[in-house]
C-alpha cells in the first residue's frame, strides 16, 4: 500500500478473511484481490486523500448499507456494491455486472452506472485518481 497516498486517511483496524467470505456470500460475488488486500489491513476508514475526501465503510457494514435499511442500491441499480462515498453525494462502489468488477465513483441521486464519473479495475489506481483530482472551483 502506497503510505503518501493515505497519509491523512483514518483506518480501521483490519477485518478477517472469513468476515468478507461471509459479506461475499452472502451478495453472491467476489471482491477483487487488491480490495481485499486493503481490507485485511484496515477495515475502511476516513479522511482526505489529498484534497478529496474518503470513507470506505468496514465490511460489516456493506450488506445493510445496500440493502433495504441503506442506499438500497440492490434494489435501484443491481450490480454495483457500494463500499463508501466522498461522506457526501457521491457513492464508491464496485460494478459486478461484467467479468471483471470495475470500482466506479457515481452520484448516490439516480446512481447512474452506466456513465461513472471514474471507472477503474485497480483499487490503488482509483486512490491514485482522488489524490490527483481536484474539486473545480
């Protein structure tokens, strides 16, 4: 993990492999390596990255978040997992419609996943991209 582009980022301390076993069974997908890598050293967390900002949620939590008692994003848009926000409008979430998921940043109004502002197969190089993107004045 690229320590300077987390140098502001508030992690969590990490989860286990058998709870995002459980997560994935029970959304009936596979989250890519990278991401799982990333939550076995820190379950989610917050805090800019650069100028943006981040929250990834902690496993736990990504099952009730796009379900029903959340965003509801199983119901409005099948096929993305969303994984956190910008702690404002915009969602962070995995596009599990194809072969190969693709994290994608989309408005959490409309959640339109067919046109993502960013779309990545890499969870670094969708880090990478917040800490070179800048807010437009």
């Amino acid at each position: 993990m690229d320590k300077d582009l987390f140098k502001f980022f508030n992690c969590n301390p990490p989860t286990t492999i058998n709870v995002i076993r459980e997560v994935e069974k029970q959304l009936n997908i596979k989250f890519p390596e990278d991401y799982t890598d990333f939550m076995l050293n820190s379950n989610g967390g917050e805090g800019q990255i650069n100028e943006r900002y981040l929250r990834l949620w902690e496993m736990e939590s990504i099952v009730d978040s796009n379900g029903p008692e959340g965003y509801s994003t199983l119901e409005f848009a099948p096929g993305l997992i969303v994984i956190g926000s910008d702690g404002g409008g915009t969602a962070i979430g995995y596009d599990f419609r194809n072969n190969t998921p693709r994290l994608i940043e989309v408005d959490f109004i409309g959640l339109d996943i067919d046109s993502p502002f960013f779309s990545t197969g890499n969870f670094i190089d969708f880090v990478r991209y917040l800490y070179n993107h800048r807010y437009e004045e």
